[in-house]
C-alpha cells in the first residue's frame, strides 16, 4: 500500500519471527537484492527480549527480488521474497487488504 512506500520509493513490509527452543539473543535483521535487485536491506526491531516473538519491520530500496536473513543467539534463517507495489490495495478498506493480498502475489 502507499503508505508503506518511502519519499524515496523504498518499501516497508512487516514481518514476523520466532525464536526457537534454546534460541537466546537480539534478533538482527540484513539482506541484499538478487538478480537484478539494488541495494541492502535493513530491518527494525524493538523492545521484543531476547527469546520467543519478534515483530520487525523489513526496508527494502525498491520492487525486486531479496534475500533477508535474520540472525539471533547463535541461530540463522534466510528467505528470499519478492518485493513489488499493489495498487488495488489501497482501494481496499484496511480489513480487506489481507484477503486480496494473493492477488499481488499471482497478479
């Protein structure tokens, strides 16, 4: 949605992390495009501990494909998404844009 979109067309998206049994530590968040993606990413956390959930907000420069690997107590897991704009989403009611996010990623 546009208001998950910097002045300088970077993207936010928020995501969600679990710290596993015997996982202990800070949960710090990095990346880097693929392919022909720019640019690093960054991710945000605060005030979550250093066990169990972790919400966080992942920066991305722009649309793209990108691989994020949080870190934490000795513990590491990567994924890769792809990041890109839906306009049909901020025509929808808040409550609403879940249901029809599929449709970005199948689009």
């Amino acid at each position: 949605p546009a208001d998950n979109i910097g002045p300088d067309g970077s993207m936010r998206a928020k995501f969600m992390w679990w710290r596993g049994p015997g996982v202990r530590g800070v949960l710090d968040i990095s990346g880097s495009g693929l392919g022909s993606s720019a640019g690093s990413v960054h991710g945000q956390t605060a005030g979550y501990g250093v066990t169990g959930f972790n919400a966080s907000s992942i920066y991305f420069p722009g649309e793209g494909c990108y691989r994020v690997t949080g870190t934490a107590g000795g513990a590491t897991l990567s994924f890769v998404t792809r990041v890109r704009t839906c306009s049909v989403l901020d025509e929808l009611a808040p409550t609403l844009r879940r249901d029809y996010a599929a449709f970005c990623r199948n689009g």
